[in-house]
C-alpha cells in the first residue's frame, strides 16, 4: 500500500520477453498487484512473467492481440475488480522508472488529484539529442492534445506513465476508448469531461535496447482524427449538453463567422480572375467576418484555459 491505498500496477506487454522480468523485480514494495497484460505475444512474454515467482504479479494474457490500449483496459478491469484504489500503468519495455512511483502517486494520495502523469520535457536538456523532425512532432501533438483534451497545463501527451484513482477509473467509458497508440489522448479528453483534476510529474524516461514498432504513416491520420473529433464531443458534453456556456457560443459562432468569410473569400478570389473584378464590398463581406470569427474562436479558448481542471 501507499499512504493506505491499496495500489495495482498494469503492464501492458507485446514482446517483451528480454525486459518484463526486470520490470516486475524492481517494482516497489507499496505496490498490490501487478498485472502483465499479454497482448497475443508470441515471444512467451506472459511465461517469463510468471517465472519470476513475485506472489503479487497475475498475467492476463488476450488470444488476439488488442493493442496497448486494450490492454491497458483489460488491465484496468482487473484491477477495479481487486479492489484496487490506485490504478498505475507502467510499460512493459522498461523505460519506466518503477522507482520514480512514489513520486506520482504523492498528488493523487495527498492533494486530491485524479490522474497524475509524467513529463519527460521538463528541462531545457530534455531534448538533448533528439532529431529536430521529433521534437517539432512532439511540440505539435502536444498543442494538439491541449487544445481536444482541455487540459492545457499538460504536455508529453503521450507519455504513459500513468496513475489513477478508483473514483474516476469507475466513471471512465472503458469500452469507448481508443485501443491502440492513441489510448493516451481520448483518456485525457474522457477525463476532462469528467472534470479531473490533472496533473503532470517531472519524471526521467529509460531509454534501452527496445525497438518501437510505431508506424507513424499509419497512427497519425488515425490519431488526427481522434482528435478532431475528441474536441467536438468534449465541447458538446462540458460546454453544451451539461451546461450550455458561452465558450460554445463563441466557439460555434466564432467556427460559422470564419467559414462564411472563407467561403465569400473563395468566391471573391474566382470573381477576381474573370471581368468585372469582386469590388471592395465583397472583400469587405469576406475579411470582415473572418476577422470577427477570429476573435470568438481565440475568447472560446481563452475561456476553455480558464476552465482546465486544476
């Protein structure tokens, strides 16, 4: 236990046979359970796990493999149903530090967050040694991420190491949430509909001999899109079915504003190549608009800044 909250460990695992072992040997001793989640791993992941003979660790092994947001779910699932008061995720590669732990659960036992998450850019060496092409990746889903999920005191979204408390694991909509490599950013939107209290840990990653098997030309369309459309459903349930404020008036007034001047605008561009050109009234039509949308849009989120759960 941790300062009397009873707390599991989910490992999600696909091929992890050269680093579960060490991940589970080195786990703290506050943890309860740890629970190695076998995604279809044909590397025997889920025998090595067990072989390490540590009474706390259960391995969930599914037949088809579900990605790591399945099993991160499947994990979670199991854990509720432990009793578990704290739920933590911790990849099964080893680059998390099982004992930077004590650091992100303080928050949740101690100053009533529910969700804690760590930060891997937290100085100004953090990107010492990456490629330029990443971190313009990473500022860019970053502000992304901030802008669907509403919680714009949050970066490293996809960082996954995780803490969470039973209140809010329970209301989360488990069977909705993305199941692959975007599990991370439609929990954060999921969480900030529930209005969570969130907040980021400055933890370190480990960087190994594990290989990612990330295929971006595939995730980044499917994660774009997630996006999208966590943005809308989060303004639709926080800004309007629950409480109708004006951070969706002026956002929806704001988003008509800038297409009716984008599509005068169009037109004015086609009128223009032809004779007689677009006059300064229909230029006026088109900028006007476009300008008054503008300044809804950047108030709405304004608004929406004030609004993160804190």
């Amino acid at each position: 236990m941790y300062e009397g909250l009873r707390v599991a460990v989910v490992v999600p695992a696909y091929r992890e046979r050269e680093h579960i072992a060490e991940v589970i040997t080195t786990m703290p001793a506050t943890v309860d359970h740890v629970l190695v989640v076998d995604d279809a791993s044909p590397d025997d992941t889920g025998q090595v796990a067990l072989a390490v003979g540590d009474p706390r660790t259960e391995v969930l092994r599914h037949e088809e493999n579900k990605g790591v947001g399945g099993s991160i779910v499947t994990g979670h699932r199991r854990a509720l149903e432990l009793g578990a008061d704290v739920c933590v995720v911790m990849a099964g590669d080893g680059q998390m530090d099982p004992e930077q732990l004590p650091r992100l659960l303080a928050p949740l036992a101690n100053d009533g967050y529910a969700f804690a998450k760590a930060n891997r850019f937290y100085s100004a060496t953090s990107f010492a040694g990456m490629p330029t092409y990443r971190v313009v990746g990473n500022v860019v889903l970053t502000f992304l991420t901030k802008a669907a999920s509403g919680y714009w005191n949050l970066v490293d979204p996809q960082n996954g190491y995780t803490a969470i408390t039973r209140e809010y694991l329970e209301r989360l909509p488990l069977d909705r949430l993305a199941e692959r490599y975007e599990f991370e950013n439609d929990q954060l939107i999921w969480l900030n509909i529930l209005d969570a209290r969130a907040i980021d840990v400055p933890i370190p990653a480990r960087y190994g001999t594990e290989v990612s098997t990330l295929k971006l030309h595939a995730v980044v369309p499917r994660l774009l899109l997630l996006l999208v459309r966590g943005f809308w459903r989060r303004i639709w349930h926080k800004y309007v079915l629950w409480s109708f404020s004006p951070v969706a008036l002026l956002l929806i007034a704001g988003s008509l504003l800038m297409l009716f001047g984008l599509v005068i605008g169009i037109w004015a561009v086609i009128a223009s190549l032809g004779k007689p050109e677009a006059s300064t009234g229909t230029w006026l039509l088109a900028v006007a608009p476009m300008l008054v949308g503008i300044q809804l849009v950047v108030q709405s989120l304004v608004l929406d800044i004030q609004a993160t759960p804190r």
